[in-house]
C-alpha cells in the first residue's frame, strides 16, 4: 500500500505535530527515511513552503539507494509556473520521483452520516483534480488509494491542475477577504446591523456564507498571504491581467494575520474570531491602532 508523507519528528511546529499524533499518523525521524519508507509523498504545506519541501525530497532522494520510483504529489496552492519550477527541481537532480501536479478543492473531510445496518458511513470529502503524465494506477492498491481520495485527472499537461485551484480560490478567498474588508469598515461606521438586514433581505445565501467563511480565516490568513500572491502571479502570466488586485486581497489576510489578536489564533484552539461580528471588530480596532501609530 502506498504511504503519505508525513511530518518528521525535528521539522513542523508543535500544533501540527500534535494534529499528527492524534490522528494517529506516524512521525517519522528524518526525511531520509520518509523517503525510504514511502511509495507516494503528498505535499500540502504553506504555499510558501512548497519549493522547499520538494527541494528537501530532492537532497532526500539523491542518495540513490532506493530503487523504486518515488510519486511526488504536490497539492499546494501555488501558480502553474511554480509548481513547472518544482518539476524543474526533480529533474534537474535527476532522481527517480514521478511528479503528479494535484489540487485540494474544499474542506477536509467531514463525517455526513454514520454506519448503521450494515450501510457504510458516507462521507463529505474534497475534490482532488490531478494533472500531468503519471498516476498512481501503477502502484500496488494504487487505483483503491486514488479512488478513496477521489483523484480525477483533468490534464495530460503539468499545471493545469495547479492553475485550476488558482481560478477556484480567487473566487472562495476572494470573496471572503472582500466580506472582511465590508464588514470591517461597516462595523467602523456603525452599521452592521443594517448591513447584515440588507443582505439577508437582497441575498441571503451571501450572509450565510460570510458568516460561515469569515471566522475560518484567523488561523489560516499566513498560510492565504502567499496564496493571494500565486494568484496574482496565474492571473498576470496566464490570463494577461494586472497583478494589483490579488497583492491587495493577499494584504488583507497580511492585516488579519499580523494583528495582535485574530494573528495568534491555532486550529482546534480557538478563542478569539469565532464569529463575523468579533473579527470585524478587532479588526476594526487593530487598523485603528495601526493607523494612529503612523500619524
């Protein structure tokens, strides 16, 4: 059976580790050994992570002990042009990985309902678009491990796959980062309420999902920084436009990173931002700060 890449006991902070630990996946204790050890390698990490995680894998693999091919499956949010540049790495090292451009589009998987009478448990999982030359069919159970993470091939073409996640996302994280900024400043003007009146009346859905995807951002928006970025860098090189409204939507995930509250919130320990309301307003008073510090 082919094994994912995990992180290894000296490198990833304390809260993924323990994320690790509790989901019962093995540490292993260098990347050496991961590679030694492991048939397929998925790398999710922080977009700006991504060049160096598969730099490491390429230091790992140079050894050449191992005799099996290696399959690198990068899953990261980065702009077709990095992730050619991740290829690049490969196969200027020459060793022996089977690179497969992938994509995660969605949250992680939720339970929908559970086993009763013989019924298996049905899941909600993400959608997981691959592309390039190779898959995983080859691999012993390789076709039951892409069938049970709901592969699907859309391209023969390395960044296809990277690209579409960049089209996805402007749209989710774009949309939410343009919520953060209305909210926040209506929350400055004192007129939440009836903003939120307006938009349950006009276009109810809207408010859902900003209600939703808002309180979601705290402990994600260092990882979202660069991914605003790849998407300023596809949008520019792919389609030809301007790169300044991703740099400035990358900005404000910067402002919700970097403040003092909503910026030291961690998965599966949240405290402060749990909601539309509380962002907007520290937030609000963060940029208030921030702005008196620079007059």
């Amino acid at each position: 059976m082919a094994s994912a890449g995990v992180p290894t006991k000296d490198e990833g902070d304390e809260d993924t580790i323990e994320r690790a630990r509790n989901a019962g996946v093995e540490l292993l204790s260098s990347d050496l050994e991961l590679v030694q050890q492991c048939n397929v390698i998925f790398s999710v990490v922080p977009p700006r992570d991504a060049e160096a995680t598969a730099q490491r894998i390429v230091d790992a693999s140079s050894g050449g002990s191992r005799k099996e091919t290696l399959y690198y499956v990068d899953l990261n949010a980065v702009a077709p042009s990095t992730c050619k540049g991740i290829v690049a790495l490969f196969e200027k090292a020459r060793v022996p990985v089977k690179f497969i451009d992938a994509c995660i589009l969605g949250g992680p998987p939720s339970l929908k309902k559970t086993s009763q009478d013989g019924e298996e448990a049905v899941w909600d999982q993400p959608s997981i678009p691959i592309s390039g030359p190779h898959s995983l069919t080859s691999l012993p159970d390789g076709e039951k491990l892409a069938s049970v993470l709901q592969l699907r091939s859309i391209s023969e073409e390395i960044g296809a796959a990277s690209g579409l996640k960049m089209c996805f996302a402007s749209i989710t994280k774009g949309f939410t980062a343009l919520v953060t900024q209305s909210f926040t400043t209506a929350h400055r003007l004192g007129v939440v309420d009836e903003l939120k009146l307006e938009l349950n009346q006009m276009v109810p859905t809207m408010l859902t999902r900003a209600e939703k995807s808002v309180p979601g951002v705290p402990p994600k928006a260092y990882r979202w920084v660069r991914e605003m970025e790849e998407i300023s860098k596809t949008f520019h090189e792919e389609g030809g436009w301007d790169r300044t409204v991703f740099e400035g939507i990358a900005g404000v995930y910067k402002a919700v990173a970097e403040d003092g509250v909503l910026g030291q919130e961690k998965i599966g320990k949240r405290k402060r931002g749990t909601s539309l309301d509380d962002v907007a307003a520290l937030l609000g008073e963060g940029l208030e700060m921030k702005k008196k510090k620079t007059e």
